[in-house]
C-alpha cells in the first residue's frame, strides 16, 4: 500500500497539532504546578513566622499569684515595664483562647 503525499501531510499536521495540544497542556500544568509550590513556599514561611512567634511566648515565664498582685499594683500606679511583664506572661493564655476560636469563620 502507498500513500499518497496528501495523507502523509494530513498525518503530519494531525501529529503536529496533538503535539501542540499536548504541549500547551503540559505547559499549562507546569504552571499549575509552579504556582501551588510558590503558594506553599509562601504558607511554609507563614507558619514559620508564626510558630517562632509561639515559641518565644513559650520561653516567657508565668506568674505566680503574688507576681500577678505586685506587677498589677505597679501597672495600676502607671509602671510601664510592669505592664509589659503581665501582658508578655499572659500572652500563652491568649493564644490558648484564640485557638479555639480558629475555623469558625472569625479572624
């Protein structure tokens, strides 16, 4: 069987075009791919931020029930840096509240 020089162009420009299909297919999913590794590189970084942020709440040291009275008299009085001290040693328990909070729609 021989085929003519219009059935093997035919067959060519069929290739050609399902190659070119397949290509900008892939192409497509390429970019797709990119973009949802940049947006987890993104997330990534995000979290990281936040979870040193929690951590370093971690190496704050609570107070006890006389540290709370003391630094509350002083903040009251308008000392600064004692109300810095209750507001960084209570701040464990306001991310413990917030947690709960996560995933009801609130932010």
């Amino acid at each position: 069987m021989s085929r003519s020089q219009d059935d093997i162009e035919d067959i060519d420009e069929q290739d050609l075009t399902s190659a070119m299909q397949q290509a900008e297919a892939e192409s497509d999913d390429e970019s797709e791919f990119d973009e949802i590794i940049a947006s987890r590189v993104n997330n990534q970084r995000k979290m990281d931020a936040t979870q040193l942020y929690l951590s370093e709440i971690g190496f704050s040291p609570l107070l006890t029930a006389e540290e709370e009275v003391y630094f509350s008299r002083l903040a009251r009085k308008g000392d600064a840096k004692a109300r810095a001290r209750m507001i960084e040693s209570n701040l464990r328990l306001v991310v413990k509240i917030a947690r709960r909070y996560t995933n009801r729609g609130t932010s």
